[in-house]
C-alpha cells in the first residue's frame, strides 16, 4: 500500500515537472517566433507552436519576459533581457 502512494506521488512530482518544463520550452519556442517576426499575432504563435491562443496569452503573461509595445494593429513585441 505505501508502495502504491510512494508511486503516485513520484508520478505527481514528475506530471508537474514535465509541465514546468514544457512552459519553458512553450516560452522558448514564443520567444523564438518573435526574433524571427516581432509583429506575429498569437493566432499564429499558437498555430505554430500546436497550443491554444488562450495558453500563449498564459505563458506570456507568467513569462514577464515577452511584451507588446504599442496599439493592438501597429504594435510589436520585445523580449526583455
């Protein structure tokens, strides 16, 4: 029995592990898009990267890194060093 938990909480630990590396590789992947176009929408970052617009504007918004300078049509996005 206490094999059993042992187990599921590993299996817990490594589930969370798994998501905080794949926001940072999800982060890496954003960043990348934007040094390649500084005007792409999320529509299309999210297209690109195979996630939701919802879950780009969330990595984004946790990242503190990644920022939009500017109206909603003449804006572009910095990475901040």
């Amino acid at each position: 029995m206490i094999n059993n938990e042992l187990a599921l909480s590993k299996t817990s630990n490594d589930a969370k592990n798994d998501a905080k590396n794949d926001a940072k590789t999800l982060e890496e992947k954003i960043i990348n898009l934007i040094s390649i176009n500084n005007n792409i929408t999320k529509v299309i970052m999210a297209e690109k990267t195979g996630v939701s617009k919802a879950t780009i504007e969330r990595c984004i918004k946790a990242s503190g890194r990644i920022v939009y300078v500017g109206s909603k049509k003449g804006g572009h996005w910095e990475i901040k060093e």
